[in-house]
DNA sequence: CAAGTTACCTGACGGC
DNA sequence: TGCCGTCAGGTAACTT
C-alpha cells in the first residue's frame, strides 16, 4: 500500500499515541527483513528512551527519541504500523514490538517482509539525513521541487517519464499507483521519453503530482482517525483512481478504453487519447 | 554515466 | 480439493 500520502497518513494516525510514550522492551521475530534488525543494538539504544518526534523522508517513517537515537521504519510493499493493548494476540506478520509505558504496544507488521526497521544512533534530523538519505531526491511537496528542477534532472534521461517521477533519486515518494494518476491528469503519455516533455508540460506534471498527492493524502487523513486496533487500514483515495486497475473501463474525460501495458516491469495503466 | 533486469518474500487469484 | 503460474502499491544490487 504504501506510498508517500500512505506514509504521511501513518504518521499523523500515530503521532497522538506514541509521542512522548518510553519504550519499555523491545521483541523481535528474528525473521530477516530487507535491513538486519539487531535486537541487542536496539535494546540497547531504545530501553527507557522516549519518543520524541515522529515525521516522514520520503517512504520513511522517522521516530525521535530524547536520548539521540532514531527509529527508520520503511513499509516496503506490506509493511504496517499500529498500536494495541499489551497483551493483544500477535498476528502472523508482527516482527518488531515495542512496549511502551503505557500498557500499549507499538508494532510493526509485514507480510512479504521487503520493509525494514533500522535504529541509529543520531542526534538530529540533519544528521540523519547525511547518514541515509543523501542521495535521494527532492519532497514533492517543498518548495525544492519546481518544474524547473525536474526538466533539468530529466535532460539526458531518455528513459520512460513514468520511470523518471518514480526515480527516488531525483523525486521520492511517488510510487507506481501516483505515477500512473500523475500522468494520466497531466495528459501525458508514460512511455514518453523524460527529456522529451516541454517546459509547459513539466509545469503540468509537476502541478498534478502534487495535487495527486495532497489529495490522497486528505482521503487517508479523514478516514482513519483510529490507529488503535486498526494496524493502519489504508484510507478511501482508491475510490477516485482514475486510471489505476481501472484497465477495460472508460476514460473518464473521454469515451475511450483504458488500457494496461508494462513499463519498467510495472502495471501501467493509461488512456491512449487523452495522454499524449 | 544511464537503463534495464533480478532478487528479496508471502499470499491472492485464476485456470486446469 | 490442489497444483501451478502470474501478479502485487518498493527498492537495492546487479548487469548491460
């Protein structure tokens, strides 16, 4: 489920029910994830720490603790996050546990287990910025990310545009169902070459993805109110895809067919009339 | 350097 | 009922 509104969306839910919580004891699976996660090293870090931030980089959920350590969760396909009772059953895919002072357990579940769970030691979010995300792109949603930026990133790529907006390097947060939609809002075609769209389309794109994002974002937001128990459900925004799964139906600005096709190895959904 | 492919995992689904 | 292939919203590490 996860891209970046998803994340965004994970992060407000939790935030009233971890924020200021001391972490009392920390279970691990011991099932690889896509990063070791080393118990020992997290106990260490972690016991009696307290939460004292919780944002988003990209994918990433950042977690602050007062004792200079960060918790870096990453949902990969499947990954969850949720709060329950101590005590509540564990469910099949519960790999990291946290106890926290308040008889309340904050958990980190994935399925197909391409998530990761890192604890570092670091005392800010600069930091920790130059010791991870480094090479990674701009925020669609700051100010950094202009058309400009984007046109000039994409001036030898050659490759296909939907590839480029999904390039974590140049911009994060925008996965396979946002690029699709991006696209197909933007009127352009995903099998165009990067450097091949024009500066008023770049000005296109780049004013859809972002209002892509805001509102899916907005969708996730109102819906879930209650991370308790709810492991984050994701929220209602698949009731306004426009072209994503939606292969076989008609365009909803014209009356042609949807169609499905592959790029990048990844479901591509787009109408053929409309996105030039 | 850019671009394309593979690998990591589980589970759902459709065809037979 | 089960077996098999295909597919899934991410991304890092390969190869070409």
């Amino acid at each position: 489920m996860p891209e970046l509104p998803e994340v965004e969306v994970v992060c407000q839910g939790l935030q009233p029910h971890i924020i200021n919580r001391s972490i009392q004891d920390v279970w691990y699976s011991n099932k690889p994830l896509r990063f070791p996660f080393i118990l020992q090293e997290a106990q260490e870090l972690l016991l009696s720490a307290t939460i004292i931030s919780i944002s988003r980089r990209a994918k990433y959920v950042l977690l602050q603790t007062n004792n200079d350590s960060f918790i870096v969760v990453h949902l990969g396909m499947t990954g969850r996050l949720g709060v329950f009772p101590a005590g509540t059953d564990k469910a099949k895919h519960d790999h990291v546990i946290f106890s926290l002072d308040n008889s309340m357990e904050f958990r980190f579940n994935d399925t197909r287990r391409f998530g990761s769970i890192r604890v570092l030691k670091c005392s800010s979010l600069p930091q920790l910025e130059d010791l991870l995300f480094k090479d990674i792109g701009v925020e669609p949603l700051e100010e950094h990310c202009t058309p400009i930026y984007l046109q000039e990133k994409a001036k030898r790529k050659t490759q296909a545009i939907k590839n480029f907006i999904m390039d974590n390097r140049i911009i994060v947060g925008v996965g396979n169902i946002y690029a699709n939609e991006s696209l197909f809002t933007a009127k352009i075609d995903p099998n165009r070459a990067a450097n091949s769209l024009t500066k008023a389309e770049w000005k296109r794109l780049h004013t859809t993805i972002i209002s892509t994002l805001r509102w899916a974002i907005e969708c996730g937001g109102s819906t879930i109110s209650d991370f308790i128990n709810a492991s984050g459900e994701s929220g209602y925004f698949q009731a306004n895809f426009k072209v994503y799964g939606k292969d076989g139906t008609e365009c909803s600005i014209c009356e042609e067919r949807i169609q499905k096709t592959k790029i990048g190895g990844r479901a591509t959904f787009f109408c053929g009339k409309c996105q030039k």
